[in-house]
C-alpha cells in the first residue's frame, strides 16, 4: 500500500503499482479519520511476510501529517521494517495536484 501525504491533510493511497489504464480506479484519497482502518485491513488480509507501506509526502503536505502517519502505523501496531518514507514520482505528484484541483482542495 502505498500512501501519499497531501496539503489540507489529505491523504491518497494504491495499492500495487499505478497503472495508467486502471489508474482512476486505484488512484484514492482518504483523511486521517479514516486510514487507520485502511491500515488495519491491509495488515488483516496479508501474509506478514508480505505486508508493506510506503509513504510519500508532498510538498504541500505538513511535517504535522508525516508525523501523524507514522502515529498510524504504531497504533495499528504495524511493525518496524514494514513501512518506510521515499520520495513521490512526479507522476503520484501530478495525480495529487490534479486531484485536489478537481475536489477544490486549497
């Protein structure tokens, strides 16, 4: 699963990797309210072996939210190793800032 922090504490998630045929159907968006429960069904349906999250911040974003979805992953007790930070793709970029234009997010 993968987790992009945008601005107005937005937060998009896919799983997998994007693929552009499919990409509106994978491509999300969700709040702090609500990703803890994507969090604990993503852990709940895979092996440990195989579970894994990367989270990806915007520029846009906030240290607040980097903060708050590391919180996240500890409350869902998702253990360490099983969740790291890198850098977002231009394109998970571009898809943000798209997104948040269509849904007037300021």
């Amino acid at each position: 699963m993968t987790i992009l922090l945008g601005k107005a504490d937005q937060i998009y998630y896919y799983y997998g990797q994007l693929d552009p045929n499919t990409i509106s159907d994978q491509f999300k968006s969700t709040n702090f309210k609500e990703v803890r429960d994507l969090i604990v069904a993503k852990k709940k349906a895979t092996p440990i072996d195989d579970l894994m999250y990367i989270i990806k911040s915007d520029s846009t974003s906030t240290f607040k939210n980097a903060i708050d979805i590391l919180d996240e992953m500890s409350i869902s007790a998702v253990p360490p190793g099983h969740y790291a930070e890198v850098d977002m793709t231009p394109q998970e970029a571009e898809l943000i800032r798209l997104t948040e234009a269509a849904n007037g997010v300021k």
